[in-house]
C-alpha cells in the first residue's frame, strides 16, 4: 500500500487508495464473501468518495494534517458494509425468556422440521402423487394430519392466520353481516385489526353486545336478514376481567345452525394438546372448538402450535371446498418448504412426542426448578472457566417468563433467571454488547438489571451464551 499516505503537506485527498488498491486491503477481503467483487468495488468506490469529502471538510477546518488515508479508508468501508448488512437476517440467541417472540421469529422449529425443510428445498412431490405419478393434492398430507389431530373434517392452509381470516371472511360473508361481540373488536398487533379486515373483506361489521359482556340473547336479536357468519374472535393479547360475561362457543354454534348460519372462530394461537396445566387454559383447544360445533376455525402454525409461519383453516368439508375453489386462495397458499416443516411438525403431535420435539412446547412445560438446575449447572461453567476476580458477576434469581407471540396475555410461568452485573458497564451498554456479540444475543432488562432467562435458550446454545459473557470479562 501507500507509504506515502502519512506524509504532511501535501494534499490528503491524493493520498486516498485507488478503487483496487481498496479492494486489495483486509478490510475489503472480510467483506468480499459477503459482497462478491461487483458491489465490493462499488462499495469501495463510496468508501474513497466519501472519504474525499470527509477530507474535504477536513481542510477547510485545517484538520486533515497527518491523516492515515488507507486506514480511513477501510474504517469508511467497514461502516459503509456494516451498514448495509445491518438488517440482513441472522440467529440469534433468544435469552429474554418469551417464547414466542414475534420480533426474532416466533417459533423455533423441531429438528425434524428443519430437516423436512431442507429436504423440500429440491424437487418434491407437493403437487404431484407418487403412486400413479398424476397430479396430487397440494399440501394434502398436512390436512390430512390436521384433520386427524382436530377432528376436523378437512383443512386448508394459507401464509399466516390473518390470511385465514381474511380468506374465510371473504369467501364466506362478503356482502353480508358478520356478528361479532364488542368485546373481541381487538387489534392483534402488526394492524391486523377485526374491525379493517371484516372491512376490507367486503363484509359487514355488526356489532353485539358490550365490551365487557356480552350475551347469546344480543347475538340472537342481532341476526337479520343479511347476517351470514357469526364471528368469534379470540381476544389474543389482552384479557378483560371483572364483571364479564360471554356465551360458549358450543352456545354460539347452536344459535347459527338454528337460523341457518355458519360459526367461524379465530382462535389466533389457537393449542392442539390441552396446555391447561401450564396455565394456558385460556387458549382455544382446536378439537374442542370443533366438538362444539365451530364450523370454521383459524389459527396459526407458529405461535402455540410450533411450526414454521402459516395460517391453518379447520372444518366443515363444504366450506372449506368453497374456500380452496376461491381465487384468493391461490394468491394465499403456503409454500412446499411450509408444508414439509407443517408435516414435520404436526407428525410430532400424531406421535405424542410433541413435548419434547417441538422447542415451543418443551419450553412452555420446562419447569421453574428444572430451569434452576439448568441455571446453576450454567453458573458453575462460568466460574469453572472464569476467574472469580473478574469484572462479571452471574447471579440467580427468581422471576417469570412469558408465552409472548400475542398469546395469554397475564400468563407468566416462574422462572430462574441469571442476572449478569458487570463492574464497568450499566444494563443498556451490557445488553448492546451482547446484540454485538458474533452471534447477537437478546436478554431482558429489569429494574436495571440485564437478565438471562435460559428457558427460551436451547442446551446447544448454552457454549455461545457462555462464551459471550466470558467476552465480557476482559
Ligand atoms: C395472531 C393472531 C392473528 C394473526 O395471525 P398471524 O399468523 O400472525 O397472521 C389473527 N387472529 C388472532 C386472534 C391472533 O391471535
């Protein structure tokens, strides 16, 4: 390189690297894997403009003496880079103990799933059936497998469950009046709200009863001539408590049958095994939605359920027969890679092994001592491979973890959690080195306090976890 470029008294801007001299340097070659060579010259390019400017500004303040241009230069490029990768997607460590967590993927998914996933990744049989080599049914195994696990008599499946609802809606009461109680006009969070999508599916809002209580006799004296789906939906992320009243669904679905209606449930997370005993009693159970009577059901596959990203639509077999023929469901249906992880996931279930294939499931049911153990056993590494002198303190505490992903709200199962405290650096500045950290990690902070909880940590990650604290020490 340039031996020239810490000279004084000469123009700074000369000095600066060429496009391939740049491209030659370390800082470049890091990112070349990344870029390949077109976009890493021109990110060169915007490095040395840059820098031109920057040193331009520079001497008119009479600033730019004894500038490094080739190290400027890299650091230009290194930013320039960083900033243009920043949003890329990439793992991550979830340590803030909401298993759901919307913003860093909801549900990690089952081994198996993965493996399905990759699998499908080639050439795969999603449309074709192997025993006549015709056409087959798209996505007809993980129907099949839903129906078998629900009860249901078929099921379609559509990209997320505001798809579902959207489609059900459209396909089934367009034009017509949906009922639906003032207590369940919710918003679900990233503007799925009921009001906007009954709006926007060409249905028509009627609203029933109160916010607080609500009766099957408002529902029936609600019903007129141009009602056409009583609509339930389940209020996923807030709970109203008190003085509260709401018919059952098994109520509901007798009220539309008797006049001729159909009964549509959004149940959101919606559970395939009874979660009850984790306190998640709350949560529609799919089958029982549909003993009930429940005509139609959505829910999504990543939430409770475990699975990759989808909207799952449960029922009977003629609406659902409308649903598939609509051409808004081509513009919906999911992907040959979400019916591979679907299968995957929901063969789990069809197994009983899902408590402890599905990583939602398993750390829905993790106990608060077995997250003790886990904890102290966690601790005892760090002072095994640390010194105890050292800048970082772990510590553990009692707290509560969070189901998250919009799902029973108030639900906090206990917990263990580690408390990291650092000699030199407050729980803000700790948490942004652990998101820089070469795999980001994401704690929670409290009272001031940044907080690991270990029930939304895989054991796998336990070694990455520790090495990234242990960055910490020096
Ligand atoms: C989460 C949720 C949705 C949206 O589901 P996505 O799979 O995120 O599209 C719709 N309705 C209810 C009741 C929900 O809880």
């Amino acid at each position: 390189m340039n031996d020239a470029a810490v000279r004084t008294n000469i123009d700074p801007r000369r000095e600066l690297p060429s496009v391939d001299e740049l491209l030659r340097s370390a800082a470049a070659r890091s990112w070349g894997m990344l870029t390949g060579e077109r976009m890493l010259a021109d990110l060169c390019r915007r490095s040395i403009d840059e820098c031109r400017a920057e040193l331009t500004s520079k001497m008119a303040n009479g600033l730019a003496e004894s500038i490094d241009t080739n190290e400027l230069a890299e650091e230009k490029l290194n930013t320039i880079a960083r900033t243009f990768f920043a949003p890329k997607q990439t793992r991550v460590i979830n340590a803030t103990g909401v298993v759901v967590h919307t913003n860093l993927g909801r549900a990690p998914l089952s081994e198996a799933a993965k493996a399905a996933m990759v699998e499908a990744a080639g050439y795969a049989t999603v449309e074709m059936s192997i025993g006549d080599g015709k056409r087959g049914r798209r996505g007809g195994f993980a129907e099949d497998l839903i129906c078998e696990l629900t009860g249901a008599e078929a099921a379609v499946i559509v990209n997320n469950c505001a798809a579902a609802a959207f489609l059900v809606l459209s396909v089934l009461a367009t034009d017509r009046e949906v009922l639906v109680s003032r207590g369940e006009l919710v918003e679900i969070g990233g503007d799925f709200r009921v009001p906007d999508v009954l709006g926007r599916s060409g249905a028509y809002l009627k609203e029933v009863g109160t916010t607080n209580r609500t009766k099957i006799s408002d529902y029936a004296s609600a019903i007129g001539e141009n009602t056409g789906l009583i609509l339930r939906v389940h209020p996923s992320n807030y709970k109203i408590i008190g003085f509260t009243a709401t018919p059952s669904n098994a109520e509901l679905a007798e009220l539309a049958h008797e006049k001729g209606l159909a009964f549509f449930e959004d149940a959101g997370s919606g559970a395939l095994v009874d979660l009850s005993q984790y306190g998640l009693g709350d949560e529609p159970l799919i089958s029982r939605s549909i003993e009930d009577g429940a005509d139609i059901v959505s829910f999504s596959g990543d939430k409770l359920l475990g699975g990759p990203q989808s909207g799952l639509i449960v029922g009977r077999k003629e609406l659902i027969v409308k649903i598939r023929r609509h051409p808004l469901f081509r513009a919906l249906r999911a992907s040959k890679l979400i019916y591979a992880g679907l299968e995957a996931t929901l063969g789990a279930y069809l197994r009983e092994t899902a408590f402890t294939e599905i990583p939602v499931l398993r750390m829905i049911a993790a106990s608060s001592d077995e997250i003790y153990e886990r904890s102290a056993r966690f601790l005892k590494s760090f002072y095994g491979k640390i010194a105890s002198s050292s800048k970082v303190e772990l510590k553990l505490i009692e707290g509560v973890s969070v189901i998250g992903g919009g799902s029973a709200p108030g639900v906090q199962p206990a917990t263990h959690l580690v408390s990291v405290d650092h000699a030199e650096l407050t729980a803000d500045e700790l948490a942004a080195k652990f998101r820089s950290n070469r795999i980001a990690v994401f704690g929670r902070i409290e009272n001031d306090r940044f907080l690991i909880d270990l029930r939304t940590v895989s054991e796998n990650e336990e070694g990455e976890l520790l090495d990234a604290i242990s960055q910490l020490t020096f």
